[in-house]
C-alpha cells in the first residue's frame, strides 16, 4: 500500500503522499531528488495499478480513507505529514477523518493540491463522462499526461481503466459534514488551473480549526505535482 520512495534516519520528518485520479505511486518518483535530505518520502499506492495491478479497483472514498488510516498507524516514528493531488486531496483528507474516528495518531499537517474544497460543491463537478473517448480528451484537456502516451493507442488503453475507476470514485462521493480538523491545512493551487477556481481553494479554511494557508502558483493543474519544491522546502516550518 505504501512505497517507500526515500528513507534516511537523518531526515526529520515524513511525507506520505496521495495521487491523483488514473496515478499511482510512481507519480511521485521524480520526487526523490528535491527531497532527498529533507524528508522520508512515501507514496499511497491504491488498487488496480503498478504493484496492486491484481487487486480490484477501490469503489468507496471513505472505504478506502479507513484502509489507509489503519495502516498508516505506526508507519513511522517520526512527524507525519500528508500530502495530496487533487483526487489525493480528497483521499488524505478522508484519511485523516478516518485516523481520527479510530483514534489514531494524526499528521502534523495536511497539504492540499488542486481539489476544490469538499464542501464547496458536489465534489464530481467539472468532471467528464465515463466513456473512452470523453475520458482520453480529459486526459489532453487536464495537460498531465506525456505525449507518447496520449499518441500510443496501447498505452491509453492501459491509462484508462484506473482513470475511469478512480473519477467513479469521486462521482459516488458524498460528503458528510464533520468538526474541523484539529491540524492545520496548507492548500496549494495553480492559477491557470481553470477545473479548481480559487474560491473552491480558499473554502478548505472550513475545515480546520487550527492554522489554513493558501498559495497560488504559476501553471495549470499539475503545476504543484511539477513543482515539488513549492512542497518540500516548507516541511521544516510543518513539525
């Protein structure tokens, strides 16, 4: 369920990250340079994909955010920070929820990444229908996905049952109010992003009691997962 993409004991903190709807895991090797000497860094890898290629796709958001929590529970001795993409937003959000119902230890603190607020609309808003050709034009529309991939019938082939299994996920979300997180939020999103208005950003500050920042940066929706120093080099400031 977790790959350890960088473990080192000298490191003072860990970053557990989530990805976005059709990722996995490997969204965040590239990851591995700008934190090196900065942080443990792990990746949620959900079934269907990569090293969980047998198992069969998740069908509930709350479901899923239980498995994790639990186990997440003694993942690490050191501070423990979540981070999320988009879908991921959404996944390490209900994940905290979860940890906290189970009683669990939770994150130092939660960083977001281009996911409107779970309480801002219905959370499937924006989304494209399910079938293959409106799925492979969201693929081109979102800029996320390399070009060898989009123009190899094989390889969108393979994109596209994780992509659809995942965005159902979102469509058979709903949400459940609840007290605000007792952690502070960071909420990152690009200003070209046009699918996560900076209004839907700005409504995460319902969900915590304790400290909310936001920033915006230059780039669409993958801009932060393109960025990963915006991310990294603000740990120290997060234990």
């Amino acid at each position: 369920m977790f790959v350890p993409w960088l473990t080192d004991p000298r490191t003072p903190v860990t970053l557990l990250c989530f990805h976005c709807a059709g990722g996995s895991a490997q969204s965040f090797f590239a990851w591995k340079a700008a934190a090196r000497g900065l942080c443990d860094l792990l990746a949620v890898e959900l079934p269907g994909r990569s090293r969980r290629y047998q198992e069969a796709f998740a069908s509930s958001i709350p479901e899923l955010a239980a498995e994790i929590a639990r186990a997440s529970i003694g993942l690490t001795e050191k501070p423990l920070i979540f981070f999320g993409h988009s879908l991921g937003a959404l996944l390490a959000y209900e994940t905290v929820r979860a940890l906290l119902r189970l009683g669990g230890p939770t994150p130092s603190r939660l960083i977001l990444s281009s996911r409107q607020s779970c309480d801002w609309r219905p959370v499937h808003s924006g989304l494209p229908e399910l079938h293959d050709v409106a799925l492979q034009q969201y693929l081109q529309d979102m800029a996320g996905t390399p070009r060898q991939v989009l123009e190899n019938p094989a390889l969108v082939a393979m994109a596209l049952p994780p992509l659809r299994a995942d965005l159902e996920l979102l469509y058979n979300y709903r949400y459940t109010p609840a007290l605000p997180l007792p952690i502070p939020i960071s909420v990152l999103g690009g200003i070209d992003d046009a699918h996560v208005p900076f209004e839907s950003l700005l409504a995460w500050s319902r969900a915590t009691e304790r400290a909310f920042e936001l920033e915006m940066i230059d780039g669409g929706h993958f801009a932060v997962m393109e960025q990963p120093g915006r991310v990294l080099h603000s740990l120290s400031t997060c234990i």
